[in-house]
C-alpha cells in the first residue's frame, strides 16, 4: 500500500496536457519549457497536511542531442510524517524529439520501504537495464519503442494534441514502472469552472482509471482538473481512498510557458 501510494501522489501531481508554446531551437510545439516549476500540497482527508509534491523541468544535452530533464520530489510534512515519513526523489531524461526516455532514477524511502534504481532505456536493441543499487543487482527487460517511465509519461502526453476529445474518450499507453510494463488510461469528463487560491480557472476534467483494491476504493476513485489553457497544468486532485480521502492543489508555480488565465468575478 505504501509504494502504490506515493506513487499516485507523483502521478496526480505531475499529470498535465498541453499543445503549443514553440520551442526556439526545433520545429517541435511544447507546453511547457526550461525553468518550469510546480509545487501542490496534499492534504489527507481534508484536515491534515500530508506533505508537498514539486516537479521541475531542465534542459541539457544527452550525446549530442537535445533532452529534458524532469525532476520530481515528495515529502511527508506534519502529523502525517510522524507515522509515516516519504522522501522521495523521482528523474527522468528524454529527447525532446521523439519524448523518448533514455535514463530514469527513482530514489525513495516511504515509511521504511526503499528503494534505490536507475533505469536505462536501449531502442537498439529494445532493453531496459535495471541497476538496483540497494541489492546490487543488474537485470533486463524487453521493452519496445513506444515506452515511457513514470514522469516522461506525463510530458509525453502533455504534447498530444488533445483539442477533438469527446467526453468518454480515453488517452492511453505504456509505462515501464517497477521492472514491467503498465498500461495506464486517462477518460475524458467534460469542462469545468474550479476556484484555486489563484482565483477561478476554467478547468478540463479527467479520470485516471486505476487499480481498486487495498488503496483506492474503486477504479473512478481519482479526478483531476486541468487548466484549459496553453499550459495544461494540474490544479485539484481529489481521491477516495479505501481509508479515507486524498486531495492535492497547485500551490505554487513558476517558469510556465504561456500566461495563466484566471477568470476575475465583476
């Protein structure tokens, strides 16, 4: 339950869609862009502070090509880090040209279950090599080119051209997480108005349908508004969870790529 957990924060609070800010060194359209920086603070069942999420976005240059960076940390704050402490560090490097990840790591340590890889992705031959420093072992695993990891996922998607969803539609595909593939599907519910500490913000709204069981109570257990702008970014995640409630909002930002619209009341 703990590992699952966590990792649902990290989705929820990076799961962001977007279409068009042009990039200056590539014919390719991005929604977001170096320096972008978003931080969300959860809270368990509406009362108690449960920690901070951020996700940051830099840019370099991996074998002579153009690549992002995408980092993403988690922290248990409060009364919920006495019983239950998370840090977690969570990285992920793609091109910029094909979203392909070439190297993830994934650092945690979630109420004492830790874990300690990098990944390596090889489209050559269609591998992905797991060194997991924590048991000193190497291990490989068939892949094959549509793949992402857990946070390139998220930017993958963020570049789909998402203008002709109807409500009910799914967007869907393949993350390689936890040394096997998962399929992962986002549904289409339609167009809302949300309040945010910034004011209200016309929103997208989507399901994540994920795996009932021990930690959420059905798969329509978690709904995240998106702002309906350029940006694409997550404001409100809300979930049921098989023992009470998560929710996540935007806390803080910086470094976005187009302006955030905001609906001022008259």
């Amino acid at each position: 339950m703990r590992k699952q957990l966590i990792i649902f924060v990290l989705l929820i609070s990076a799961i962001s869609f977007g279409q068009s800010v042009k990039n200056e060194d590539s014919a390719k359209t991005f929604a977001f862009k170096n320096g972008e920086w978003l931080q969300f603070r959860m809270n368990y069942s509406n009362f108690l502070n449960a920690g901070f999420s951020t996700i940051e976005v830099k840019e370099l240059k991996h074998n002579g090509k153009d690549a992002y960076h995408i980092i993403g940390h988690g922290k248990s704050t409060g009364l919920v880090s006495l019983f239950f402490k998370v840090r977690d560090d969570y990285q992920s490097y793609l091109y910029k040209d094909n979203f392909q990840p070439f190297k993830s790591i994934r650092k945690i340590d979630e109420g004492g279950y830790t874990k300690d890889q990098e990944i390596y992705f090889d489209y050559s031959t269609n591998e992905a090599t797991v060194k997991d420093f924590k048991h000193n072992t190497v291990s490989k695993h068939t892949i094959n080119s549509n793949i992402q990891d857990i946070l390139s996922s998220l930017y993958y998607i963020r570049n789909q051209n998402i203008s002709n969803l109807k409500i009910g539609d799914e967007i869907a595909l393949e993350m390689f997480f936890d040394q096997e593939i998962n399929n992962f599907k986002l549904r289409f519910l339609g167009k809302e108005i949300i309040k945010t500490k910034f004011g209200k913000v016309k929103t997208l709204k989507f399901m994540p349908l994920v795996e009932a069981g021990r930690v959420f109570k059905k798969q329509e257990s978690v709904t995240i508004w998106i702002s309906d702008d350029e940006n694409k970014i997550p404001l409100l995640i809300k979930a049921s969870l098989a023992v009470g409630s998560l929710r996540a909002d935007l806390d803080e930002f910086k470094g976005l790529a187009h302006p955030f619209n905001i609906i001022f009341d008259n």
